[in-house]
C-alpha cells in the first residue's frame, strides 16, 4: 500500500497494537500528528510537557508489562523527553519513543530546533535510530519493538526527519526481525543451574534476593513457588516489592539502605545470596567488601553485564528469571528438604522481633508512615501506588503492603523527581477500573504539576497524597545526619496552595491535617473520580529508619527511636 | 587488581553511528582507550575495531560485556594470542643521516618511504612494543614529527 511516511508510523504502531499514546506536537513531527488526526487505531494523550508524556508512557508500560509509546517534536521537545528515557533505561522498561527531526538537509546546519537527538541520547537508550531512507522505516519501527521488548528490555528512540514523514512510499511491515547482531541468552545453562541447585541442597543459610527482573519477566508466582518449595526466607529491593507478597511469611522485607533491620542482617549472614534478577545496586548492597561476605553468589540475571560487575559470582546464569526458575524448581522437587532451614529462619524471625519495621505514631500530628499504611487498608490490594522520589518513596516501599508485581511503580534507579504523577497517568490508561495513588511529597509534585490539566481533560482520575512536611525531606535528613542541620536549601515553607492549584486546573483538592480528615478526603477522592490532590500535613522532621549512611556495611544500621524525640517540636 | 593491557577486536555493523556508540560506552563507563582503528572488512557490510586498552581483569570483562551489548556489535574478538601489529611514519629533516635511519627502519619492518627538499619520511611496521623502541631509537635524530597509526590485530 502506498502511503506517506507520517502514516506509516502510525500503521505500525496499530500493528504493533499500541492503544495508547502519549505525546506534543511541534513542527517538525506536525505530518505524524496530521495523520494520527486522520485515525482512530489508538488514543493519543496530549500531556502538557513532554517530560510528562514519556513518564506516562513508562507507567503505562510498567502497569501492564506492555511497550510504552510516546510522541515529541525535535529540539527542546526530544530534550525534554531525555529525563523520561534516562529514567526508563535505569529501570529497564519497555518503551518506544518517536522524535521528529529537521529534515535531512538540514541535518547538521544548526537549524531551527535542530538537536542531535541520537548522540544524546546513546547513553540512555538501550538502542536508537535515525531514519534515513524511508523504505527503512518499517523495518526500523519493527526492530525499536522488538529491541525494547527483549531481552533486558529498554527504551528505544525512533528519530526521523520531518521530510521522511512526507515522502509517499511503499508500506508492508515486516511479519519478524532480522537483526543478526543482537540475540539474547534466555534459556540459561542447564550445567549451570544443576550446579546452583546443587549449591542449594548445601547451603545452611541461603537467602533469595528478588529483584526487579522478577516484575519484568513476570516471574513472580515461579518465584513464590520456589519459595514455599524450598522454604527459603527471601528478600526484595525497592524494585521488586510485591513479588512474594506483603503477607508471604517468608518475606523479610526490603533489603538496603532503608532495608528494614531482619533483611539487611540476613544478607549480612547468609551463606548462599540467590539473585534473581537484581544488579547488585550500590543502595542495596551498602560497602561492597562488607556485603554477603559470607556467602556464595548464584546471580541469575538475563544481561551478562550485570554478572560479576560489582560482587564477585560463583554460579552466574544468564538467562530469564522465568526460564531459569522453572528448570530450578524442576531440579529441586524432592532433593531439597525446607526443614534444613529452619534454624536459619528462626534466627531470622528474631532478628524481625527485635527491630521490627515500625515508627512512633502520633496523636497530634499525621506520621507520614500512618497515611501510608492507612491507604493501604483503605484501598489495599486493588490500588497501583506509584510514587516520586524522597522519603515518601522509601515510606511507601516499608509500609505498603504490595500484594502482588506491577502494583508499584517508581524510579528506581534514577529516581526522578516527578515521575510518580504522570506514571499514575499511565498506569491509570492501562488499567482504568483499578484505584491508582501517587503518593508523593510537596518537593517531587510540583516537578510535573502541570499534568492536573492533562489529567482532568481526559478524566483520568489518579489521586495524589502529598505527604507535605515542608522540606526537601530526604536531602534534609542528611543535612540532619551528616551536614550537622545545616538546611541549605530545603525548606519548602513557602508553598502553593495546594487545594486552590488543584481547583484551578479543574480538579479537586483538600487540605488533611488530621487522621479523620485523610480517611474523609481519601474516600471522597475515590467516589468523586476526578484528577485529586489531598495535601497531607504531616510531621515535618520525620526521618527514614532504618537507615544504613551511604557506603557503610549493610549490618550498621541507623535504628527508629524507640521513644519520640521531642527536640525537634512540631512546627 | 593488577592492571593489564588487552587488545580487543570488534566486529560491528558499518553504519554511521556505530562508532560513537563504541566511543560513547568507553567514555561514558570511564573505560580507558590506549588506540583505536576502525577500517571495513572487505566484501561485507561489517568494519573491524581494534581497541587497545589497560584495566583489571573484572574491568576488561566489563568492557568486552558491554560491547557484546551493543546492537551492532557482531563479535567481539579478546584474546592473549593476538598478532599485533602497528604503524608509525617519523619525519626527518633532510640534514639528519639517511644511511643511519634507513639501517634503523628496516631492522624494524620498514624503510624510507618519501624524500623531499629539506625532508624524509621513514615508516615502521610492527609490535607496538617495537615500535616503542622504533620511537625511542630515532629520538637522537630529531625527528620532526611523529605518527602513530594504532594497534591492528587478528587471531591467531
């Protein structure tokens, strides 16, 4: 069929079975938007800044595993979608933006709004593309989806050159991919698994270490099975929350530097770390030569690069978690005995009672952990959290309880300020029946605010909890710690206000100052389905506990005051 | 860890960005480049990379992990049995001694390759090490300029 490129980008995306889009227009890609005009395969959401549109696409991708696709000009619009690459190559998320480009004469003039796009962004891509002839176009669409969703996945840049999208060609997508220079490892090597298993069997004090590969390769119920076969405790890190479950009761909890006290000692003592798809991030593991010192390494991880990058493996298997769990389980049935282990858990066990995860609540004030845990029983189960980035982050990952993967969303490895509101965006376009909080603070919201306008005109209902304490919070606890309270640039007294901004952009807000109020404001939020902001109170010096100073042994951690200190007042 | 130097050969797709991604995941991963070659396999649509570089042996893993990544690279080649060879054209002024330094560039793999006015050029093939010493050797002949060509290398 003949068509002009602008057409084909949007033939393949409907091929692809992309619903949603996430986009701006400007000039140099103004010949796609004339024809996603002319369509109706998929939605386009117009958020109103870029940044925002590849954060939704990411939530998107991230709620239902599926590829991710936003849409902006060249220029400033692909710089402003930098962010939202960076933040999904960090994580490793499935994802497909396309950028417009000067045309190809002008390519390299420095003209209007001319930007090397590709140069830009090579570092936080898993791979990019500049079209240079049309008849390359749908082979370059079909290869950016198949990229970004293999292997380790990752986010892809199609950048094309605003003539390209007026050329009139020939369009047949290619049914599959022929790239002969890029062909994962899933299957992992059976040598290599039976050796790990063997490890297992030995092992006296072994420990799963579940990371965010485990959400990617959907690997959850194979990892809960491996768990109840063996009965070994496990682990998670910030990315994989949910994987086993709050109420599996051989999870720990979240291990690292807010790990809680039962997780980090675990990791510090157990003989045999089995990595299922975590990189060994420097927040998890605290001073390396300190970490698992103990221990012998299995690291299952499908990117090679990850293995033996920072901790030196025994046992390293390439593969998918889901491949390489299946065959262990296989190996596994009748030769391991779970009653091994139950010294082992017990210490454990101990280790949770002496220091449990928990905070000093108030009756004066909103903790900040209460509204977490209070929307928990709320919503529980049914709601997506996403979050942005401080202590409301690493409250939300101690004290939710994720029931299941895919149910939290945030920046891990970035950790980008504003990321949590247009993520709910996305994540609300991909399961619109499911309740979806971004519980975020009065830093991080004001990074992507704009998207209120985005969110009510498209009755995209996400709430946003903003845990308001008035600080910076998280670079103000280590002023506090370690700049000996000197608050460079922190103090965020002077605020909007937050209810009227909510209701300027069309959307509801309220102002939370005490218990019975958040329960009131939270309901209201979910019955009246609009885009809402419920601005939380909360005690302002609050910190995160535990907390293990940045490259110090995971073992040495910062406890929660057993009594609350009152120096501090409540202002 | 002790730092060692490795040559590594890498076989990629010959396309326009494929060596500022090279270059790129070298500067942006803090990976140091000693030399660097790039020249196309003839009868294909592939080049051939040669990187020599210096690092410990986890470090050097890392390289040759994150090369393997890249979606153009086909092959990346790092062995200890490599024949290495390297390149270098040394400028005289035409008053230093011709007979000398021609004695000099074919004990190591060369000769005098162009004479001029107030000029000549002598060139060498061989190990970089030798070139090394090549360099040094003719350094009491005042050379006027010195190029390197960088290490190629293939399997032995």
């Amino acid at each position: 069929m003949k068509m002009n490129g602008a057409q084909m980008v949007c033939e393949a995306l409907i091929a692809e079975g992309v619903k949603t889009v996430f986009g701006y227009p400007g000039g140099a890609i103004m010949n796609v938007y004339d024809e996603i005009y002319k369509q109706d395969g998929f939605e386009h959401i117009l958020n109103r800044h870029e940044q925002a549109s590849v954060h939704a696409a990411d939530g998107y991708a991230r709620a239902n595993g599926e590829v991710g696709v936003a849409m902006v000009t060249s220029g400033p619009g692909f710089t402003n979608a930098v962010t939202g690459l960076a933040t999904a190559y960090m994580d490793s998320i499935p994802m497909v933006v396309i950028s417009g480009q000067v045309p190809l004469s002008l390519i390299g003039t420095d003209g209007f709004q001319e930007i090397d796009a590709v140069g830009i962004s090579r570092p936080c891509t898993k791979h990019n593309f500049l079209i240079r002839e049309l008849s390359d176009l749908p082979r370059i669409m079909k290869e950016a989806f198949h990229i970004a969703r293999s292997g380790r996945p990752g986010p892809v840049l199609v950048d094309i050159p605003k003539d390209i999208t007026a050329e009139f060609g020939e369009f047949v997508y290619p049914d599959s991919v022929d790239i002969p220079s890029y062909s994962p490892t899933i299957k992992g090597n059976q040598r290599q698994i039976d050796k790990a298993i063997e490890a297992i069997i030995k092992a006296k004090k072994p420990l799963l270490y579940i990371g965010g590969g485990a959400v990617l390769s959907n690997a959850s119920e194979l990892v809960r099975q491996l768990a109840e076969l063996t009965q070994i405790p496990a682990v998670e890190t910030l990315m994989a929350r949910g994987v086993m479950g709050a109420k599996n009761p051989l999870l720990l909890g979240m291990l690292g530097m807010h790990g809680n006290y039962s997780s980090n000692m675990a990791m510090s003592e157990t003989d045999l770390v089995i990595s299922l798809g975590a990189r060994f991030d420097d927040r998890v593991t605290g001073k390396l030569s300190e970490f698992a010192k103990y221990a012998d390494v299995i690291h299952i991880d499908i990117d090679p690069a990850n293995i033996g990058k920072l901790v030196e493996v025994d046992y390293p298997i390439v593969g998918d978690v889901t491949e390489v769990i299946e065959k262990m389980i296989a190996g596994l049935k009748g030769k391991v005995n779970p009653e091994r282990y139950l010294d082992w858990r017990e210490v454990l066990e101990r280790y949770n009672n002496l220091h449990p995860q928990s905070y000093i609540d108030s009756d004066k004030v909103i903790k900040p952990q209460w509204a977490i845990e209070r929307i928990g029983e709320l919503v529980g189960e049914q709601a997506i959290i996403t979050s942005d980035v401080g202590q409301h982050q690493m409250w939300a990952a101690q004290h939710y309880p994720f029931d299941r993967p895919r149910q939290w969303i945030n920046s891990g490895g970035l950790g980008t300020m504003g990321f949590g509101f247009p993520a709910a965006l996305g994540a609300k376009k991909a399961f619109p029946d499911k309740t979806v909080i971004n519980i975020t603070g009065d830093g991080s919201i004001l990074m992507n605010v704009q998207e209120l306008v985005t969110a009510a005109e498209y009755k995209i209902p996400v709430i946003n909890v903003i845990l308001n304490n008035h600080f910076l919070g998280m670079v103000r606890q280590w002023q506090t710690f370690f700049y000996e309270e000197r608050y460079s640039s922190t103090d965020l007294s002077f605020q909007p206000n937050y209810k009227a901004l909510a209701e300027a952009c069309h959307g509801i807000g309220y102002d939370v100052t005490t218990k019975e109020e958040f329960d009131a404001a939270l309901k209201d939020a979910i019955e009246k389905d609009k885009v809402a902001f419920i601005n939380v109170q909360v005690a302002r010096f609050e910190n995160v506990f535990p907390m293990v100073p940045a490259n110090g042994a995971l073992f040495n951690m910062m406890l929660p005051p057993k009594t609350e200190d009152n120096s501090k007042g409540e202002k | 860890m002790e730092n060692v130097r490795r040559v590594i050969s890498v076989v990629v797709e010959n396309e326009s960005s494929v060596l500022s991604r090279i270059s790129g995941l070298f500067a942006g991963r803090g990976y140091n480049i000693e030399t660097l070659t790039v020249a196309p396999i003839p009868n294909t649509n592939h080049s051939h990379i040669t990187i020599a570089t210096k690092g410990n042996l986890r470090l050097i893993e890392q390289i040759i992990k994150q090369l393997h990544k890249l979606v153009p690279v086909y092959k990346v080649i790092e062995h200890s049995e490599m024949v290495e060879k390297e390149m270098v054209l040394v400028k005289f002024p035409i008053e230093a001694s011709l007979a000398d330094i021609e004695a000099l560039c074919s004990a190591y793999n060369g000769g005098i390759v162009n004479v001029g006015l107030d000029m000549f050029i002598g060139m060498v093939a061989d190990e970089p090490s030798r070139v090394k010493h090549f360099v040094e050797a003719v350094a009491r002949h005042k050379p006027i300029e010195i190029v390197r060509g960088g290490v190629v290398a293939i399997e032995r």
